[in-house]
C-alpha cells in the first residue's frame, strides 16, 4: 500500500482517538490509539526497506509521541475521576485500580511527558547532527526558502505539534499537583500556545504547497491534520484554562468536537483516493509496456 495512504489511515486512528478522547469514550480511544500504532509500525516497515533514514526518525517520533499518548490517555481515564470513564467504570480490576493505586497517576502522567520530550529531543539532535546531509536524503529540489528540499519541511510540523502536547501534559500534571496559579503552567501554556499555533500556520502552508503541485491526496491529508491540530489546540486552551476537574468550556469544547469529526470526514477522501504519484508510476509503467510491445513488433 501506498505510503501517502498509510499515513492518511493513521491520521483517522489519530483522530478517532482524540474524539474517543475528549468524548470520555475509553472504547473509542485506546483501541484507535492501539490501531495508530500499529500503522506507525507498518510504515516503519514499509520505510525500513525504502525509506531515507530521516522518514524513518520522522515515523520513530510519531511512534513516540503516540505511546506517550497512550500513557496520558489511560491514566486520565482510570484516574481523572472518582471513577474510571466510560465502560472501564464496569470492570472490576478499573474500579479498583481507581481506588487504591491513586499516586499511579503522576506517574503515568510523568511517564507519558518523558517518551514524548525523549522523542522529540532524540529527532532535534538527528536533524541538527545531520542537517547538511538531509538534502542528500531527499530525491526532491524543490526547495523551501532556498533552505530545505521540500519534502523534509513537509514532515517539520511534527516539532511545534510534539512541543504543545508535551506541554499540555505536564500543565495539567502541575494543576493537579500544585494548582491552577502555578507559574510553571502559565509558561507551558505560553509554549504549548506558540507551538500549536507554529503547527497550525505550518500544516496550512503544507497543504497550500501540496495543493499547488496538484497533489490533491495529499493537500487533504494536511488539510485533514489541520482540522486536527486546530481542534487539538482548542481543546488544549479550553483544559488549561479551566483547570483539573472543573466542568468544560461548552463552546470551546464543541468546536474540538467540529474539528475532529471533520479532519476524520477529510481523512477517509485521502484514503480512497489513488494519489498523483500512483497515477504518474502507473502511466509511465504503460507508457513503457507500449513502447516494448510496439518495438518488439517492429
């Protein structure tokens, strides 16, 4: 399968696990975020073969991002609560794991901080450690600035975007364990504010650019992670600000709702659709079939 394509259908897992998410819908959440990282892994495969080593550190902190995730994920479904959310309040081991395994939390939530800043530094010290070597990486000369081949900046918005849910994770670790005056929350939520905005600019920019060289299937996957971001950065402001455990900012939290149901609406187009550069190898695999048939009549 098309790589571009694998990508799209991880994007709906994403999505679907942040709607799961912040829709306290466990039976929604983990499963997609399970799925998304079996995508992840099925890429890594794919890349493994015929990758450059920069998709393959692209696609390793995807992965990372992603479990640390899963660590965030869970611990607010079992812990956030009196109770477990969702179906997990129905199952025994949850309520109890609820009841007495309270300090768990923090460290789930320290857990979850750690894999996705580990990362997240790990990718920043390969970009700097071989940035006069990624454009040899790359087969494309389009080049963004006259700085970077195009193909590499594509793949850029993973920084701000692991930078904000980093952020996020541990401003809402500290108003747990200091409380919402904290000033080290106010300056995550600075940072994480500059990095979902930085992200957001970025996937426009992308898709604006992908949509320009006529790659439709790919615009909509940006425009896709676009919807997803800008949801994901709402929703983020609307937490924060109302704090641990305070009942959510109706609007703000509707328009996440919006956002993530359309960049999933956004999502399934990009799966289905054969992208450009099936077409182009597909005509120039027939292009050269029929010049072989016509040159062996000749």
């Amino acid at each position: 399968m098309d790589i571009s394509r694998l990508w799209s259908i991880a994007l709906l897992a994403f999505v679907l696990h942040d709607l799961g998410w912040i829709l306290l819908k466990p039976s929604l959440a983990l499963p997609a975020c399970l799925f998304g990282i079996v995508i992840l892994a099925v890429i890594f495969k794919a890349q493994f073969r015929t990758g450059s080593r920069f998709d393959k550190a692209v696609v390793c902190t995807a992965l990372g991002w992603l479990v640390g995730n899963l660590f965030w994920n869970f611990a607010e479904f079992v812990w956030e609560e009196d109770e477990p959310a969702g179906s997990l309040r129905k199952i025994k081991f949850f309520r109890e794991l609820n009841r007495n395994s309270q300090d768990m939390y923090a460290t789930f939530m320290w857990t979850a901080a750690a894999i996705m800043m580990l990362s997240l530094a790990c990718f920043l010290i390969y970009c700097v450690v071989n940035c006069g070597r990624l454009s040899d990486q790359s087969d494309d000369r389009r080049m963004v600035c006259r700085i970077m081949p195009e193909q590499i900046y594509l793949e850029l918005t993973l920084i701000p975007w692991v930078i904000m849910d980093s952020g996020w994770t541990v401003a809402v670790l500290l108003q747990v364990q200091i409380g919402n005056d904290a000033l080290d929350v106010n300056s995550l939520l600075l940072i994480s504010s500059i990095g979902g905005v930085v992200a957001i600019l970025m996937e426009a920019d992308c898709a604006r650019r992908r949509w320009k060289a006529g790659d439709r299937s790919d615009a909509l996957l940006y425009i896709g992670e676009l919807f997803w971001v800008l949801g994901n950065t709402i929703w983020m402001l609307e937490d924060v600000f109302t704090g641990h455990g305070e009942d959510d900012y109706a609007p703000a939290w509707w328009m996440a709702v919006c956002l993530f149901v359309a960049a999933a609406l956004t999502a399934i187009p990009a799966i289905l659709h054969i992208s450009d550069k099936e077409f182009v190898d597909k005509s120039i695999e027939d292009t050269e079939a029929d010049s072989d048939y016509s040159n062996s009549q000749a």
